[in-house]
C-alpha cells in the first residue's frame, strides 16, 4: 500500500507528465497546424537553393546580318561569406589565381552578413578550371554572359553598349533592352546539411526565354565608308566633333550614322561620355546656308516665285530692320531665284522670304519635319527649336530663312533633304529592319511610313535641278560625285558664344545631298563641328560627301549617269 505522501508524489509526477505532454502536443498544434509556413519557409531556406537561369541576350545584326553585337558566356566567382569557415586562408589562396589583394578579398569573405559576394567577373577558363579543382567551402561558380561587339568602333553610337549585368545603358541595347534580354528562368536545386547539391532530387525548373535579335536597316559597308571618311575629315581639319547620316530617301531607311569623336563599346567604362554622345540626333545646331533650301523649296510649293525670278542682290550689303546690315560672303547685283541659291546668297533668300511671308514660311518648316522628333528610334532624340511667327524679332525673316534662329540635327536635315530627292513626300526615318525570335522567325517587320507630302512633285523636280546647280556651278564644287549627278547645299553657320552673340571664330560646316540626281539612292548629311583652320562647308564638309558617295555607289553597283561624268572620273 501507498502511504499518503507516496499518493501524492504520484500524482504530481503523472500531472507534471500530463502537463508535459499537453505542452508538447499544443506546440506541435501551433507548429504543424497553426503557423507551419514559417518553419517549412526556414526549412527550404536551409536544404534548398532557387537558382536563376540567366538568358541569353539577343543579338544586333546589320542588314545582311553581320554581327554588331553577340553575346558569349564565361565564367564567374562568387562566395557565401557565411559558409566559409577561415576566410584568411581562403583569401590568400585565392588572391594570386584571380589576381587582386589579399585584404580585398578578405573584408568580401568576412562579411558575415551577407550570404553572397562576387569575388570576380567572367575569369579565363584557365582561371576557372583552378578554382574548381580547388573544392573551396562556401567558393563557387557560375555561368554569366557578356556582350561582345565584334566590329569594335563601328556603328558604336547606333548599337550603344550595357553594363557588367548586360542591361542597356547606350543606343539600341537601351532603346530596346526589354526585347533584348529576354526573361530569366529557375530551378531549385537541394543541398544536404554540409550544402552539398543533391543530384537524387528531381527540382522543378522554369526554362529562360532568350532575348529576341534586332536586324537593322545599316549596312557594314556603307557605315565604314561614313566612318573611314568622317574620321579623316575629323583630324585633318581639328574639328570638335562630327557626324555622317546616310538614307535611303524613298524609304528612310538609315543605312550608316557615324560620329566622331567615338568609343569602343568593348571598353565603354573607359570612354568619355563625350565620346559616347549620338550628336546625329542628340545637337541641336543652327544650320545656316543649308536651310536655305526649306525656304526654296516653301516658296517654290507656294507659287511665290519661279526658278527664273530675278532679285537685287544689293551688291552685297542690305539694311534690315533693327538698324543691321545683312552681308553676302560675295557682292552679286541682280541673280535669278536659281542663281540665289546656286551662289548661297543670303540677301536674296530674305528678300524670297519676305515675299513668302512669317507664316507660309513657318508653316514650311514645320511641314519639313523642324521643330519634333523623327521618331528614328534611337535614345536621347531632340526636337530642335522652331519658333512660331508669334515669337520672331523683327530680323527673324531674314534670318530664319538662310538657318539663324532654328535649330536643328543631322537626322531632321536628312530626313529634309530626302523630302526633294524623292519626289516631295517627307518619309519617317527608321534603323530597325525587323526582330527576329532565337530561332530566326519573325516576329515584326518594319516598313517605310509616309508622314505627309510637303511639295508638289513638280516642285521637287525644279529644285533637284537647281541643288545640282550648286554642285556643278555653285559653292558645291567640291561634292561632284565622278561618273554621277549629285545635288546639295553647302552650309557654314557661326556657333552662338555662351555670353551671347555670334562667334567669328566658331563655325559649324554642312553639306546635304543627295545622289544620283536623276533617280536617287542616297541621302547624305555631312556636319563638322568646329572645324580649324578651314571652315566653310563647301571645302570640308563636300569633299566628305563626295567620297561616301562614291564608295557607296560603287558598292551598291549604280550605273554610271552619263558621259561627262564617266570622263570625269577616267581623268582622276
């Protein structure tokens, strides 16, 4: 028999195990039933790993499909500070092979707090193969891609670059990065308790979808022949910057766009963000004589006068309103239309301008594509300024017309130019041909887009051959294309100086054209900045236009135009 104390013994031993076991049993209650998805969250956190499966970004192509920029993989270094149990020997073994400091390696290694660290990007196979026979804890790799751009210079300002991670920063790759990166995929992978992948687990995965490939409307060729002659220009004639834009004026297709000074996308981390600048699209400058040919071409739309109209050139000299005096670079007395813009005669524009009058004139400009975008498609595009008549000072008819107060780029000058060229229609210009999927189907087309017509094309025919005047017999001389007609305005604009005022010492030389006058298959634009210690556009910027020209027409294998030509070119 149990004595009274024994019974009571008793009975707070099986209480204290009935407690016990309640506890027990109302914790798992809490832990299985009431809040499990915090403990499983901890428990996957532990055993198993989501691994992003990167994609593999989309190529850029030029028009025949050339490589302008690809995408290989390499490998990469990383480590897990919180699994790695002696980060100083691991430093010191690591910081000859991967080529960097101890100590740098060491503070990546000891940060307990994070639980990943590059410790390098995209290494050598070589360099790879050493560290993966090294089996160090809580060191591992990983396969990353890197954009490469196989033509190094060319086109670098229309292709841009991206950074370490392959997301766009310049150009296209920024213009388009979403479709050229593609979405990134997943697998979980298990580990055992020394973080050991299970190979034995069959882990659900989401593939990557590979970024889609851009084909553009560039072609190779004809962007080193802009690139190989605006790089000439550019030094001999000491020039601040430059650019070249080639189109095809039927359709606005931009076959090359060239700038100087200029970057190796490769090395982008290196260049200037000068150098990495699209001036075709992203200046704005006043475009002097070559805008001479708005106003032609506005007036002769208007019916305000002939080809053969006369005007009185004041033998140079012309009083305006506000007290000024308006120069010709050279003294004509009476000039038909045509030989006003054949010589580049400013007081002759101004007085057709003051026949067209503020508004027909405005109204030109603004139908010629001046004052918007065009909409090409590359990053950082400007507008360009083109004041209403509400906003003109009593000079701006007369200057306005021969490209003072307007602003302007290269792209919306050869986006003008080829308004004359192909019969009166201004055509949206665009770089990209099509997107093609990884496997090579299409998947968009681009196609020429008519914005509006701008002149008559009977307009367009009587100013094509009045632009050839000014290559055969004007300030154009030096464009004349061997074994073709060429046509084209040649510009020479003093910059404005940050104080205000016109420089006498800064100039922005132009030259638009196209080519062959008859049926044409080029549109180009040439514009050097500040070029020393020459400057007119008819000496630095048509040469540049001659050249491309040829080279390009040759390319394409166009026809020789006619006899004179053909002589012309046997007698170089």
């Amino acid at each position: 028999m149990l004595t009274t104390a024994q019974k009571t013994r008793l009975f707070f031993v099986v209480m204290g195990f009935l407690m016990i076991t309640c506890l027990l049993w109302g914790r798992l209650f809490w832990l299985q039933v009431l809040h499990p998805d915090h403990w499983l969250t901890i428990a996957r956190r532990q055993h198993f790993q989501m691994l992003e499966l990167l994609p593999v970004r989309g190529d850029i192509l030029d028009r025949n499909g050339k490589p302008l920029a690809v995408s290989i993989r390499l490998t990469s270094v990383f480590a897990n500070p919180r699994h790695v149990k002696d980060p100083q020997r691991i430093a010191r073994r690591l910081a000859p092979v991967l080529n960097q400091p101890v100590d740098e390696l060491l503070a990546k290694l000891s940060n307990k707090e994070r639980g990943f660290v590059w410790l390098a990007r995209r290494i050598p196979n070589q360099t790879a193969s050493l560290i993966r026979r090294m089996r160090l804890p809580g060191v591992d790799l990983v396969m990353e891609p890197r954009r490469v751009y196989p033509q190094g210079y060319l086109a670098s300002h229309v292709i841009g670059c991206t950074d370490m991670d392959t997301v766009g920063l310049e150009g296209l790759e920024l213009a388009y990065n979403q479709i050229l990166r593609g979405e990134p995929g997943w697998r979980w992978m298990a580990r055992d308790a020394r973080r050991r992948s299970v190979g034995a687990w069959e882990a659900p995965a989401v593939a990557p979808r590979d970024g889609l490939h851009l084909v553009l409307t560039v072609d190779s060729t004809i962007q080193f022949f802009a690139e190989q002659e605006l790089e000439r220009a550019f030094e001999e004639r000491n020039a601040k910057g430059g650019c070249v834009v080639v189109m095809d004026p039927f359709t606005g297709e931009v076959l090359a766009l060239a700038n100087r000074p200029t970057f190796d996308p490769n090395l982008f981390s290196k260049a200037d963000a000068d150098h990495r600048r699209n001036r075709a699209v992203t200046d704005m400058f006043e475009p002097g004589s070559v805008f001479k040919v708005i106003t032609a071409a506005t007036a002769l739309g208007k019916g305000v006068v002939r080809p053969t109209d006369r005007f009185f050139c004041e033998n140079g000299e012309f009083p305006i309103p506000g007290g000024h005096i308006l120069h010709d670079h050279m003294p004509h007395g009476w000039l038909t239309f045509r030989q006003v813009i054949t010589n580049s005669s400013n007081i002759g524009t101004a007085k057709v301008a003051m026949r067209l009058g503020p508004a027909s004139l405005y109204q030109g400009i603004k139908a010629f594509g001046f004052g918007m975008p065009t909409g090409v498609g590359l990053p950082g595009e400007v507008a360009g300024i083109a004041k209403t008549p509400m906003e003109w000072s009593k000079t701006s008819i007369t200057a306005i017309p021969m490209g003072q107060e307007v602003t302007v780029t290269a792209m919306q000058l050869a986006q003008a130019i080829s308004v004359v060229a192909n019969g009166g229609v201004l055509m949206k210009p665009y770089i990209i041909k099509e997107i093609r999927d990884p496997s090579g189907a299409l998947v968009h087309s681009s196609r020429p887009e008519a914005v509006r017509r701008v002149i008559p094309s009977a307009v367009a025919a009587e100013l094509k051959e009045i632009l050839a005047g000014v290559v055969e017999e004007g300030t154009g001389k030096m464009a004349a294309v061997p074994g073709y007609r060429s046509a084209g305005k040649t510009g020479t604009a003093q910059k404005i100086e940050p104080t205000g005022g016109y420089s006498h010492s800064k100039f922005m030389a132009s030259f638009i054209g196209f080519v062959p006058v008859e049926k044409p298959r080029l549109t180009i634009v040439v514009v050097l900045d500040e070029p020393r210690p020459v400057y007119y556009g008819g000496v630095v910027a048509a040469p540049v236009f001659k050249k491309v020209a040829a080279d390009t027409l040759g390319y394409l294998q166009v026809p020789y135009q006619s006899q004179h030509f053909m002589m012309a070119r046997s007698d170089e």
